[in-house]
C-alpha cells in the first residue's frame, strides 16, 4: 500500500509540556512511521492569550491511513492523553494538527487540509522549514520558507528543557559550571578530598554565581588520562550527585561516554549527558538518552587515546543520533576543543564556531584553564587565568556558541552579561 507524506504540527501548553509531546510521539508511532521531527519552540498563545505560552514542534510522517482515518486516529490520541474541547484556542495537554497530506487539498465539514491558518503562523512554518522549507504549499503555490518571510516576524528561539528548566537558545549565552569528583583533574580543583557538605556548598556557590547547569565529571579526560574502570567511575560519581541533587533546582549534567554510567547517573537525578565521545566509544549511549528522554552533549574529539580514536564528523554524529531516534531538542554539539592532537587545531575549531552554530543546534565550548589558554596567557596559576578565561568564552559566544563549560562561573558570567547586552 502507498505511504502518504503528511505534516502534523505538535503543541502543548499545561503542565509537563515536553513530557506531552513526547508522550503524543510514541503515540504516533504506533500508528505510522515519523520520519522527521523539527526543533522545538516555545511561543505565545494565538486567539485566546490568558493561558501559558506553548512547546511546539512539527513531524514528517509516512502512513497509509486516508485523511479522514488519520483524523480519526489523531482525536483518539488526544483523548486517550486527557485532553478536553472547553475554550476555543484554550489551554490544552496537547494539540495535534494536519497541515499538510502529500499535495491533497480537502474541504470537508469536519476537515481542512492544508491547515487554513498554517500559512499566518510562525510557529508552524518555522519548525515546517526545519524539515522542508522548499516545499511548495498547495494552496498558495509559495514555498513554506516565502510564506514564512512574508510575515516579516523575528526568527523564532528555538529550546531545549533539561530537566525542569527551559534554554532559550540565542537569548543570552548559558553558563555550565564545572565540578570535578575526581582526584585527578588538570586544573587542580577536584574535590574528592572534600566533606560532603563541602561538595553542597560548592554546588551552591556555583548556581549562586549564576550557573545555568552543573557538569559533574568522575573522570579526567585531561590529554594522556588514564580509563578508569566503570565501578571506579561509579564509586566516584554517585556519592556527589545524590549529595548535590536534593539541594540545588539547577538541571545536572553528567560527564561520561559509558551507557551504565549515564544510566546510572539519571536514576540518581541526572538531566543531560555530557559525552566527549558521543556516541562513538559506546552507541549504547544513544538507546539510554532515548529511552530517559534527557538531552545529550556530542562532542567531536580527536585525540588520540590508548584506549579510542575517532574520526567520525559532527554531521554524521547528529545523522547518527537522530536516526536512532534522538529529537533535535535533545541534542546540544560540542566542537571539542582541547580534544585535538596540536595544540593550533584549537585556533581553527574557534574560527569554525561559525559555521558549526550554521547547523542550527545549540553550541558547547569549553576552553576553561586548558592548555592552550595557559600558553596564550603565558601562566599555569588559576587565579591568573580568571580574565584569560572570560575573554576567550566572550569570544566564542560572539562567534556563535550557546553555552559555556567554565571553573569561573561568576566571572564569566559577568562578561557574557555585558557582551550578550552589547551584542558585540
């Protein structure tokens, strides 16, 4: 039987918002095939505006289903996630649309295809664009991008929620602040030596000075580190993320490459995986972040280890990802800068921000007190790398990074402040 390419746009605004629209996915794929998935945005309210701003994205699907089935097929799935007809363009659990059956164009009492308002709604043909902005609309015979531009509005903010907390990617430039559960970090501040209480306050302390996440690391991955085993990785790790969780609302990050420990770190209260491997040292990695529903950092490395190398590129790691079933929101990339073999790879990976922000996905970096920056500044003492540090992430937010890994959370954060204020 021939496949049907059809368009639905996604929508919620009450509640666990992400939590719906993932829920409405697995519903959709047991009843077709979603074959592509946009990013995700956060938008006001259209018609009735007292109600809470909505998540919305769009899906590419393949089903056999006529229109009128596929109707049929959406009600229930709303039904069946508890969502109740009361106000026009009210607040909803979630909200499910047809905008487009291959080039079909129906209309009928209970159906209208394509969508009669999608061509006036940025939050419809922005996440459109993400998967087909040449796809001429068969109605108005315009590409979806022409009917996008037409509207002479902003650029949509695409987001991420990790954890509880909702990034605007593009707003400002967010700050991940560094704790090392190690005893062997190469800037000196591992705190395995500490008192729990300790790790608490330092915690704290972080989010105080303004850390939008944390990134707990077990293990060193300064350049010759040596793998330590996963029980020891384990041993290390745990003990400070539920020491740390209970006190701090700030979504965690968790810096491995292994699945067990990924695993193990979000049943502990772990919201993001941070990889410096990806998904290339274990693509079980992958299966962990889907089935948890948390965001994952993949990063391109390409130092050489004793025990891994790779020469995958970014794109293929982000094709890889999302093939297996990773949606865009859940994806953050890392151009990997310190993971080189010379230490001048870091200059180009720099000037490439540019063109790695092109992708459209939110940007990592973090250069914070690597070696490459204690050259350039000429000194090995912490202290003295504070301004070294906060010029070098102003830099890179400049060219087109999202999001900073640093040690000085309060300094950097003051000068993002002024260079996202700026805009310079």
């Amino acid at each position: 039987m021939n496949k049907h390419a059809v368009y639905l746009s996604l929508g919620s605004n009450m509640g666990n918002r992400l939590g719906y629209i993932h829920e409405a996915l697995r519903h959709l794929k047991q009843g077709m095939i979603v074959d592509q998935v946009s990013f995700l945005y956060q938008t006001d309210p259209v018609g009735f505006t007292d109600q809470d701003a909505f998540l919305n994205c769009v899906c590419k699907c393949s089903t056999d289903k006529q229109p009128n089935e596929l109707l049929k097929l959406l009600e229930m799935i709303m039904a069946t996630m508890g969502r109740v007809r009361a106000i026009k363009w009210g607040p909803r659990i979630i909200d499910i649309d047809i905008l487009l059956y291959d080039d079909l164009v129906v209309t009928t009492e209970l159906l209208t295809i394509p969508h009669p308002r999608m061509h006036e709604r940025a939050f419809v043909l922005e996440p459109l664009c993400d998967i087909n902005s040449v796809m001429i609309h068969p109605g108005y015979g315009k590409t979806v991008r022409e009917l996008l531009d037409s509207l002479n509005e902003l650029p949509l903010q695409k987001v991420s929620q990790i954890g509880n907390k909702i990034f605007e990617w593009g707003k400002r430039t967010h700050v991940l602040g560094i704790v090392n559960a190690t005893p062997d970090s190469f800037s000196g501040d591992g705190i395995m030596h500490k008192t729990e209480d300790e790790w608490v306050q330092g915690a704290q302390q972080l989010v105080l000075d303004g850390a939008d996440c944390l990134d707990i690391g077990a293990m060193s991955t300064r350049p010759g580190h040596d793998l330590i085993s996963e029980d020891e990785e384990l041993r290390r790790l745990i003990p400070v993320l539920r020491a740390i969780r209970p006190h701090v609302t700030t979504p965690i990050s968790v810096d491995t490459f292994r699945p067990s420990v990924a695993r193990a770190a979000i049943n502990a209260g772990a919201d993001m995986i941070n990889s410096i491997w990806g998904a290339e040292y274990d693509p079980g990695i992958l299966d962990v972040v889907i089935e948890k529903e948390v965001a994952l950092v993949l990063t391109v490395n390409r130092s050489v280890t004793d025990y891994y190398s790779s020469e995958k590129t970014l794109m293929q790691m982000i094709q890889d990802a999302q093939t297996a079933g990773i949606y865009p929101w859940n994806i953050i990339v890392d151009p990997g800068i310190g993971f080189v073999q010379h230490t001048e790879d870091n200059y180009e990976i720099i000037k490439n921000i540019p063109a790695i922000a092109a992708y459209g996905y939110p940007v990592l970096v973090g250069a914070s007190r690597k070696k490459f920056i204690r050259q350039i500044a000429g000194t090995t003492d912490n202290n003295a790398l504070v301004i070294p540090n906060v010029v070098a992430h102003v830099i890179m937010a400049r060219a087109g990074a999202t999001m900073v890994r640093v040690h000085d959370v309060a300094a950097v954060v003051d000068g993002l402040r002024i260079s996202d204020t700026l805009g310079i």
